[in-house]
C-alpha cells in the first residue's frame, strides 16, 4: 500500500507553506526515494522530502516542492525512518559482551554477571561501556533507549554528549552494589540523579526496581510512593521466567504480577520487561491497566528464558514495544534484527503468517516504544509536530533489491550497517556513517583496555 502524509490533510498536495515558521528558511530539508512515518498505519510515501526547522518536523512534502533549506540532504536510494526506539537496556553491560554465554539465566546471573559487576562496575566502566554501547545504538538507528542500570548520573552524561535521547532508570534492588548499599541509599541517589537531570530536553528519570524476586514489599511501597509523588514511570524486569513464577508462589503464595498489583504497581506508568509467561487473566489485566510491555526476543531465545505471548498481547490491545536487552545477554543493541527477530518468532509460535506484519514490528520498534515511556507526543513517528528524530536506510545494495516494499526491505532484509545517516531533533550524530558527536577509536580503545582487565582478573 502507497499512501500520502501531508499536513494537516492526508492527501498529496495537502503541504501549506503556513506550516513552516519560515518557509523560504527552514534549516532541514530531507529529499528521499522513500518515507514510512509510521503514522498513518503502513504509509509509504515515494519521492518525498522532511521538512525540518528548529529541532520539529513541520511537513513533509512531495521531493518536488520548492522549499529552500538552510541544509538540503538528498538521499534518493534511501528510506527515512523514525529512529528506533530501544524499550529496554543495560548499556554499560556491553563491556561484558560475551562474558559468559550459552548459559541458563539463573547460571548466567549468579555465577558470573554478578560477580563481575561486584569486582569491576563503578564509575568509569558506566562511562566507558555506555559510550561503547551508544556508538553501536547511533551506528545501529537507535535515536532514544530506556536503561536500568547503576550510576545513571554517568549514563546521562554520556548521552548528553552523544546527542541521542534516553530515559534513565533509578535502580533499586535490596542487595549492596557499588551503586548503593541499601533501600535508603539507592532511594537517595536515585532521586538526587532526577533532581539534577531534570530539565535536560533529552534525559529523562523513571524507577527501575529491578525485579520482584529481587525488590521486597516495603521497598516497591516506598517505590509507589515516591513514583506518585513526582508522576513518574516504573521499568521492571517481571515474569522473565517459569522458576521466577514458581519462586514467587511458594515465597508469597502469588504469582509476581499479582503481587506488584496488590503494591500499587500495575499501572499505564509500568513497562514491564520480558514477560513471557502469562496467562489469559494476566494479559487481561495488563490491557485494563495500559501496562506496556518491552520484549526482548534475542535475549530471551538466548539464554532460553521462554517467549513473550505477542500475537495474543496484541489481540488484548497491550502495548507491545521492543527492547534488545543488554549486549551481555543478546549479544547486541541491533534493533533492526530484533524487529526481524520478533516479526518471525510471532509468527512461528502462532502458526499464524500475519501474527505482526513488517508495518506491525516497525510500530514495535518506534511508536509503540515512544507509548511506553509516554512520549508519543514527541517522538516515534515521523509527522509534523513531533522531533525530527530520523534515520536514512540505504536500499541500493543487493541485499534489499528491488524494492517493491519499503516496509518489508527494513524489517525483514536490512541490515544496521545499511543506516548512513542519524538526526535526533534536527542535529546530524551521524552521516554517511561517519560519527559526528563521539570519538569512535577513544571508545574502542578503552573497550579494550576494559577486556584485558577483566579477563586478566
């Protein structure tokens, strides 16, 4: 299906000049062969360009409009995208990037990511594996990512550099870490992070207990409590796994999203992540509630975690947004290959060939991520209004022709290295694959010097 996005019509000669706040001085003007905004469901617009000014989309128009640009780019092989928005991550893991795989997660978490965050997470390697970890996101299309991990002051800084969007976790799990020793402490410091964030255009703050197996009653009370203070969001690994259940209903005689429930937590402000087992009433729920759910397929076919129910999450109208997890797990932060991931898998363990089309796994990947940390408003979708957060795919290599379908050729046979060109609200962080905010070999130098000391331990 070919269809024309204008504003505020739908037609194709529905651009007005008026639209722009200057229309013979915009600063970006994005000529492609192809744009898929999202919004509308499964538009493609052939040979249209992206009006960019100030940071905001203001049109987009046929490629032949006479507009004049501070800044024209034209692309004609390519397709611009929303950037992809990452549900959830441990970026700073991505210094354990193969540490210890093809193990179960209990094995995996106990016996060596644990202890290797005891010995070697502080400070400098948040710094360090986070920029490691936003190189490859910016390289890969990812423009916002929702983290959970320790010492987000340092995540943020990282970003803010980088240029990219991030909603940043306030860690809280009832066991000293390097980041807090106990429920006051992590409390303490994951407040005083969202007092010092807090008005950044780019960085936002929500909870992040880390899971219910992990977090006891009294702490998500005072989770509850200090979430509704400042109307903010919770980020939360739950029902990862059958033994997680199991644990559960012989420790509190509940299932864990029962328990979260009973504590206030299952709410339009929670994006739970991984949850793949789940019963009927619990999916019931989830879409009364305007829960959000962050799947991570590769993650969880990696370490044999189970698989997240998505056909039937869709058919309840749950909000099914994709995460890739960290790269300790996954072992990337490709979130063209978990669209794919995720797009197939629906449909193996369904039986169902139209479980979640290309159209369907790109929503995945953009809008739907953007529901979940409540900024659909703002990103997720590329139409006038929102922050030109955009992505340029190249189509011209042989692996993605003939395009018949943009939408298919993203989804389903793009690569990451395929993304040339990066804008996170109208600011280039990446063209013609070349980095334009980080210091690629500074990064990739240090990732080594942190592979010696840790293999060497």
């Amino acid at each position: 299906m070919v269809a024309a996005l204008s504003h505020p019509r739908r037609d194709p000669e529905g651009f007005r000049p008026d639209a722009l706040r200057n229309p013979m001085n915009a600063d970006l003007c994005i000529r492609a062969g192809w744009i898929v905004p999202v919004e509308p469901h499964r538009t493609v617009l052939k040979d249209h360009a992206i009006i960019v000014d100030e940071g905001q989309i203001v049109a987009l128009v046929p490629s032949s409009t006479n507009i004049h640009a501070q800044t024209v780019v034209d692309l004609p092989h390519h397709v611009l995208a929303p950037g992809f928005v990452n549900a959830h991550t441990h970026a700073a893991m991505t210094l354990f990037r193969g540490l210890a795989d093809d193990l179960p997660l209990s094995e995996w978490l106990a016996q060596h990511i644990w202890p290797a965050e005891g010995r070697f997470v502080d400070s400098a390697f948040v710094t360090d594996g986070t920029a490691l970890a936003v190189l490859e996101m910016i390289r890969g299309g990812t423009t916002s990512f929702n983290d959970m991990y320790f010492f987000p002051g340092e995540t943020a800084a990282v970003v803010d550099k980088a240029g990219l969007r991030a909603t940043l976790g306030m860690v809280v799990i009832d066991v000293p870490t390097a980041w807090a020793s106990d429920t006051h402490g992590y409390l303490k410091r994951g407040l005083e992070f969202c007092d010092t964030w807090r008005h950044h255009p780019r960085i936002r703050a929500l909870f992040a207990p880390h899971a219910p197996y992990s977090v006891g009653d009294e702490t998500l009370k005072a989770i509850r409590m200090h979430a509704d203070e400042l109307d903010m969001g919770l980020h939360m690994h739950i029902h990862e796994t059958a033994g997680e259940i199991e644990q559960s209903l012989s420790r509190y005689g509940v299932r864990p999203l029962a328990r979260l429930d009973k504590l206030g937590i299952v709410d339009s402000g929670l994006i739970a992540v991984h949850m793949t087992a789940l019963n009927e009433a619990e999916m019931h729920l989830c879409a009364e509630r305007g829960v959000s759910i962050a799947h991570c397929p590769e993650s969880n076919l990696k370490i044999a975690a189970g698989i997240c129910p998505v056909k039937s999450l869709i058919q309840h109208g749950v909000n099914v947004a994709l995460g890739t997890d960290g790269a300790a797990s996954n072992n990337d932060l490709d979130m063209l290959g978990e669209m794919r991931t995720a797009a197939l898998l629906a449909k193996g363990i369904s039986g169902d060939a139209t479980a979640v089309p290309a159209a369907a796994a790109l929503e995945m990947a953009t809008l739907n991520g953007a529901r979940a940390l409540g900024m659909a408003d703002r990103i997720g979708s590329l139409v006038p209004g929102k922050a030109a957060d955009i992505i340029a795919i190249d189509l011209s290599p042989a692996s993605t022709q003939p395009v018949y379908d943009p939408l298919s050729q993203i989804v389903y046979a793009a690569g990451r290295d395929q993304v040339t060109d990066v804008w996170v609200g109208g600011r280039p962080l990446m063209r013609h694959r070349q980095m334009l905010t980080l210091d690629e070999q500074s990064i990739l130098a240090k990732a080594r010097t942190w592979r010696t000391k840790i293999r060497n331990a």
